[in-house]
C-alpha cells in the first residue's frame, strides 16, 4: 500500500485566542528496564538518592478515592531497582517542568489581569493545578519532579496553601493494557479484538518479516549476558501477556520446537517486542550498546572455539562488563533474574550479533507500528482509551464554560464601571476564587492546568484513536475550541 499522507500542518492560533486550560499528557522519565537487565547493582547506581526524592516531593501528595477497590499491581509497576525512575528521569521531568514555568508562569509581580499575564500566576497556587498519576512509584515521582521544575520547592509556602494532591485513583483507565484480577465484559472484549487483529494476515507477514532481526537481537542480549535467559523475552501467544514475563525454564521451552516465526521461536510462544525494546533502549540511553555488542561478538568466538573443539555446551556467559566498562573475564554480578545457563554451541552459527543504532530504531518503528496497528481499530480505541479521551474533554468543555462566564461578568462590570470596573471584576474573580478554594477545600474554580503522568502506551492510545470517542451529539460541536489533536 501507499504511504499515507503526511498530516496537515496545524495552523497557528488566532492572536485573538486567550489560552484559559491546559491539559498535558506526559510519559515519567527515564527508567531502569522491566526486565531484569544486566546486574542490579548497576542500576541501583542509576537511582536517584533518596535526599532527591525528598526534595522533588515537598509540598505533595497523593490521594486515592478508590481506597476501597482492590486490585494487584500491575507487572509493569516495578520492584525498586527494575522498573524505577533513574537521576536521569527525575532530571529531564525537572527540565519539562522548567521549560512550562517560562511559557505558562507569569513573572513576579504580574497581576491576572495584565495584558502579558500568562496562564499561571506567578504565586503557587494549587487550585490552579490538577494532577493525574498512575499509580506507578516512576509516575508519581515524574509528577514531582516536574512540578519542582514549574514551581521551585524553596519558594512555595510552607503552610496547607502550600500542598498540591497527585490524584491516583482508577489508573487503569489511563493504560490501554490494565491487569485486573477479574476483567470486565468490555476487557475481555477488547482483548478478543486484539488478537482477531495480531491473527490477521497482514500482521502476520509484518511479524515475519521482523522474525530475523528479532532473532538477532535476542541472540545478542543472551550472548552478552544482558538478561539471564531467552525465556523473559516471549511471551505466550495472546494479546494479553504481561508486561513482564514469569521465570520458564529454558529446557521446557526448547522442548516445544518451533512455529511459523523460526525455529528459535518455541511453539506456542512469541517474541515480547515491548520487552525487547525496553531493554534495549534502557541499554542504549545509558550509552552501553557498544558494550553489548562488544560482548555479544566475544561470545560468539567462544562458541564457535568450543564447537571447533567439539563441545556442544560453551562456559557460563560472564557478566559484570557494564561495571568494569570494559568486556573481558569479570566475576558474575547479581542480574535479579534467573542464573545464566552455559549456551549452546549451535548460536556460533548465526550472523553477526553486532546491535546497531539502526537496530534499535527498527525495533522501535516495528513496536510502533504494533502498538498503532492495534490501537486504531475503532472498537478497540473506544475500549481502550474512550473513557480517559471523553473526561479530558468534558474537563476543557467545563473550563471554556466557566471562562465565558467569567468573561461575560467582565464585560457586564465593564459597562457599568469602564474599563477600570472590568479590570477589577477580573482581578477578584482570579484571585477571589484561589482565596475561597484554599480556605474551604473545595474546587469552585476549573483548574488552569491539568497534567495526566502517564506511560508510552497512554500516548499511542491517545494519539491512534482521534475522534472515536465522540458518542454525544453536542461534543463534536467543541472540537474547534479544545486540543486538535484529540478532535477528528
């Protein structure tokens, strides 16, 4: 088929428009892979001290008002070292947040009436705030740590005016991928679909077609010792495998031989794309692609040694080179994942085992395109993000509504008094509501800012399924006024 057209350009905003809410879907920031990846003891050195921590987190906190629903956590949560916003995570959400203080906080002095005003006032102000979170430890801290980059933790008051809530409740619903002990009807129907779409023919030749760079890119994580066994990058071969697999032994898994993905691949089994590029590009972040590589292609050359001397199993994989920085004999280090077993001799017939920055940028685009391949059938869209889409668009329906109220008492002040009336009307109602929020607790006033600290596939979901949840007759009719790329 023909490549699809590339979008139209979105036209720059009228000059007339003034910007009355904003709502921001980010993804946390960097983290250490799922998938138990290397040695714990090298990602535990990525990890933010806990001072850090403390210091982002001033002045938060989060609140559940689904206390009473229980549900397990989710396999993609993390366990403290895997799965755990690294320094470089908490220092890239610190620079997002930076970044929004120039464009949205007005500067020091600037009354919410002045005609260079921006969206934020300059004073911290939580009720102008509203904050979503996973309740994911790396999305939550992502929260705080962006919110130190908008508002400084040393400049906002010490007292209750001073706290802001991240509100964790029903994560689910900002995951097109939930885990829940019991699914529902509407899980279980989205979870059909995706399979009748990964069953498909084009998906299948698109899967094949794949098959031999992910071959070379599990051979090259397993050589290198990277993870501890094949087995934690398949994943039966259904559409609702978790994120992180379960430990298998290799030996059962060989015993099943193979299906139309190669031989290497064993029966009833798949390879886990989404595992596989965390992992690599956790690997590639932190600058050890080469590392890896340069391991992968050393044990090829003790495999193909062993099978030259007529041994069909090769020495244990040493690990610990993303310690040493350097490959070469080193002591095993703790993976957190299963021992890595001797390997078999056979892989010192595959090709190079070398991973590329092309490499990984295929891998990528071919997750993608799994990800968008699913995510755009219609019904599944609906499932999926429906929910999620439809409550941040009402939100902007309801804050457009009360910014025309409040320009229409503006105006009504203004006929009355002059433009010196209507600059007053302004001030008290900007101020006035921020005094009657903070002393009463309640929320008279619709945020300015709405932030949702999210995942990759919150963002996939969001962005492949534009206009699909558009079921009233009178939500179309907003479209012009509220974020393009939400609307058909």
């Amino acid at each position: 088929a023909p490549p699809a057209p590339p979008p139209e350009p979105i036209a720059a905003p009228d000059a007339s428009l003034q910007l009355v809410s904003l709502t921001l879907v980010v993804r946390h920031g960097d983290r250490s892979p799922l998938t138990p990846t290397l040695s714990r003891e090298y990602w535990w050195r990525k990890l933010p001290p806990r001072v850090e921590l403390y210091r982002v987190a001033t002045g938060t906190r989060t609140r559940r008002t689904d206390r009473g629903i229980k549900e397990k956590p989710h396999s993609a949560t993390g366990d403290g070292t895997f799965g755990t916003l690294t320094q470089m995570g908490v220092s890239q959400m610190e620079a997002l947040g930076a970044q929004l203080r120039e464009e949205l906080v007005s500067a020091e002095g600037v009354r919410p009436e002045a005609a260079d005003a921006k969206l934020l006032t300059a004073q911290f102000a939580p009720p102008q705030l509203k904050l979503h979170s996973t309740d994911f430890p790396r999305t939550i801290q992502s929260m705080q740590a962006l919110l130190a980059g908008l508002y400084l933790p040393e400049e906002r008051p010490a007292s209750r005016e001073g706290f802001v809530h991240i509100d964790v409740s029903d994560g689910a619903r900002m995951l097109p991928d939930p885990e829940p002990e019991s699914p529902g009807a509407s899980l279980l129907r989205q979870r059909e679909l995706e399979s009748a779409v990964r069953q498909s023919e084009a998906f299948r030749l698109k899967e094949q077609a794949m098959a031999p760079l992910a071959k070379k890119l599990v051979e090259a994580l397993v050589l290198s010792g990277a993870v501890g066994s094949k087995s934690s990058l398949f994943a039966p071969d259904h559409a609702s495998a978790p994120a992180v697999a379960s430990p298998v032994p290799e030996s059962l898994l060989d015993s099943h031989g193979g299906h139309e993905a190669g031989e290497w691949v064993p029966k009833g089994q798949r390879v886990h794309w989404g595992r596989l590029i965390e992992v690599l590009g956790c690997i590639r972040a932190h600058g050890l692609l080469p590392l890896l590589s340069d391991a992968a292609e050393t044990q090829q050359k003790q495999l193909a040694l062993a099978q030259k001397a007529g041994l069909e199993k090769a020495a244990k994989v040493q690990i610990g080179w993303e310690l040493r920085g350097s490959v070469g004999q080193g002591a095993e280090a703790d993976t957190g994942a299963a021992d890595t077993e001797t390997v078999d001799s056979g892989a010192a017939d595959s090709g190079s085992v070398r991973v590329t920055e092309a490499d990984v940028e295929a891998a990528i685009t071919h997750g993608a395109w799994r990800w968008f391949r699913v995510l755009r059938e219609p019904e599944i869209a609906m499932l999926a993000m429906g929910p999620l889409a439809k409550e941040m668009v009402l939100a902007l329906y309801r804050q457009r509504a009360e910014a025309i109220r409040a320009a229409r008492r503006a105006r009504i002040a203004g006929e009355l008094l002059g433009a010196v009336g209507e600059r007053a009307e302004r001030a008290a109602e900007a101020e006035g509501c921020l005094r009657r929020t903070i002393r009463t607790g309640l929320f008279p006033c619709q945020p300015k800012l709405t932030i949702y600290s999210a995942h990759d596939s919150t963002l996939v979901g969001l962005l492949s399924s534009p206009g699909v949840y558009l079921v009233h007759d009178t939500i179309p009719k907003l479209c012009p006024f509220i974020a393009a790329v939400l609307c058909p």
